[in-house]
C-alpha cells in the first residue's frame, strides 16, 4: 500500500487527498498539520461561481449552510470542515495539533499532542503544502444580511440570508456588520476554485509519478 503523507491542511491539501483517493482508493494518506481541527477555527473566503466546487462526493453534510442553485458564497471555514470530515469517513488519518521536527527521504518526525506523542511515520511520498512566508495581499472582509450588503463586486450571497464582501482596505463597519474577517492572497473571488484545482494537479502528479506511473 502507498502511503502518502500531506503536510498542511489548506483547501488545496484536502483536495489533493480526494483527488488522490478517488485515483487510488487503497491508498495510505496521513494529513499533518499544526491546526487544532480542520476547518470551523479562522475563515477564508468563500466566494463561488457554482455549487459545488469540487465532485460532490468530497462533501460531508453541511446541514443550513449547504448552497443553493442561487448562492455565490459558502461560509468558507464550514467547506473546509466538510472536507475533512468526508476525508476521514474515506480513510484518511489526521495528525492534529502536530509539528514536524525532521524530515528525512523516508520518514516524517514529529512532536504531536494524540496518542503517539514523538515518533515518525514512514512514507513513500510527501507533499508539503504549509503555508509560506511570501509576501501577498491583505484583505479585509465583513459578513452582513443580504438585505444590507453592499453592491461590490468581490461578494457573494450565502444561503443563510448573509453577504460575504470583501475589500483591499479597511471598510467602515456599523451595526448591520455580522462578522468582521482578514484574509492574505491574491484575490478572494478566486480562491476557492484556485485552490481546488492546484491540489487536484498536485494529486494527479503523485498518482502518475509514484502510485501509477506510465511505462515508457
């Protein structure tokens, strides 16, 4: 069996791990990262064009926050979530709360808050996709009713009643403003479908590189 380790747990580090699994179902996937839980902690943009984003299969039950055929946004840390959950009904192993100490051509090192503390987990490939140190844009989001958004073009409509909007700078915020975000990236609008698509080249590689590779 190919086991796979994944180092972080953004968007695009959950869709490889689908993208491999539905390649390669019998494979050995262990997701790594320092977050107490994926998803629900801190939000991201969640600004859609359609739903889903990504094969519907990849999804665990969102109950009221599941879109509709009319919503342009889901509550992006809730999508996050759903992910993981259906990543762990697939097989796929979490290591929460854990920081990589060493890593060597074979084998992860780590410090970890479950069960096995300070070990190492051999692999046969690693994909690191924690975040780096680069310089990006800062961007300033706020939730609000529907019925009070703003006309902007970064936002987006949730199927709860509420407006996800997002600005390069600081907004004035009054008494409609639900929830107040930060976000650094190249651009909210995209970032979902960019991210889904980056882990799904990243999954496709691995599997025909290492799980699956053509004959020459």
């Amino acid at each position: 069996m190919t086991r796979i380790i994944i180092l972080g747990a953004s968007l695009a580090a959950l869709s490889a791990a689908h993208k491999i699994l539905d390649k390669t179902p019998e494979a050995d996937i262990q997701i790594i990262t320092e977050r107490a839980e994926i998803g629900l902690m801190g939000e991201v943009p969640g600004l859609i064009t359609t739903w889903p984003p990504c094969p519907s299969h990849w999804i665990s039950e969102m109950a009221s926050q599941t879109p509709n055929e009319a919503s342009t946004a889901v509550r992006g840390s809730w999508f996050l979530k759903a992910l993981g959950i259906q990543l762990s009904k697939r097989g796929c192993d979490f290591h929460l709360r854990t920081r990589v100490t060493r890593t060597t051509e074979t084998q992860v090192h780590f410090d970890g808050a479950g069960p096995l503390g300070r070990s190492n987990i051999p692999y046969d490939y690693l994909l690191n996709l924690r975040p780096s140190v680069q310089e990006s844009k800062q961007w300033y989001g706020l939730v609000c009713r529907t019925e009070n958004a703003p006309e902007i073009q970064k936002s987006g409509n949730r199927t709860d009643g509420t407006t996800e909007v997002w600005y390069r700078s600081l907004p004035g915020l009054n008494k409609t403003t639900l929830q107040e975000m930060r976000w650094t990236g190249s651009d909210p609008a995209t970032f979902i479908s960019g991210e889904i698509e980056s882990g799904m080249q990243l999954a496709q590689t691995i599997v025909d590189k290492i799980i699956h590779p053509v004959e020459q």
